[in-house]
C-alpha cells in the first residue's frame, strides 16, 4: 500500500461521511441514537484487520513452517484485503460521520 491507496480510500469515503454527520445529529437531537451500531462497525473493522494480520503470516513467513497453515493464512489474508476494498471506506466514512455529527452535537449543544 502507497499513499495513493489512501487517498482513494479517503475519496470514497468523503460521501459516506457527508452522509452520515447530519444523520448522526439528527438521530441525536431527536434522541433515536442507537451505539450499538456503531460498535458493530467498529467490530467488523477490526474482523477485517485481524484478517489481514493473519493473512501477514503468509507474507511474512513468520508463524510456522506448515503448508496448510500458510495456505490457510493466505487465503484468509486475501479476503480480508478485497473486503477491506468496501469496509475501509464505507464503514470508516460511516464512523467519521458519526463522529463529526457527534461533534457538532456536543457543540450546539454547549453555546
């Protein structure tokens, strides 16, 4: 991964967000905010990051010697990496969105 990788990940994710951050403040100030889904994205993201980490005993040749361990790790790596393609952006849009309505929220609310 290069910067330029970031930079589309941070384009795909600028409509979520533009999406999410009035939605979020809505559902605040109507008081219909629910977290726990907000905890299930943050669980499906760091599923998928396990997944590329374990994907990393393939790349890295560190954890065993094993072909069927190895194998395994690459195949799991591999769909952690192309589900990442559609988690990262969306899920991370959704979670900045949150956190920028959350934001404004707090904000409105202390002036």
């Amino acid at each position: 991964m290069d910067i330029g990788d970031f930079k589309t990940y941070a384009l795909a994710a600028v409509p979520i967000i533009l999406l999410s951050a009035p939605l979020t403040y809505w559902q605040l100030a109507k008081g219909r905010f629910r977290a726990g889904q907000t905890w299930l994205m943050v669980k499906l993201l760091l599923i998928d990051l396990a997944m590329m980490a374990f994907g990393g005993c393939y790349w890295g040749d560190v954890c065993t010697s094993s072909d069927f361990v190895n194998g395994l790790a690459a195949m799991v790596g591999l769909i952690g990496l192309f589900i990442s393609f559609l988690l990262v952006p969306v899920l991370g849009g959704g979670l900045a969105g949150q956190g920028l309505g959350w934001a404004v929220w707090r904000m409105a609310n202390r002036l």
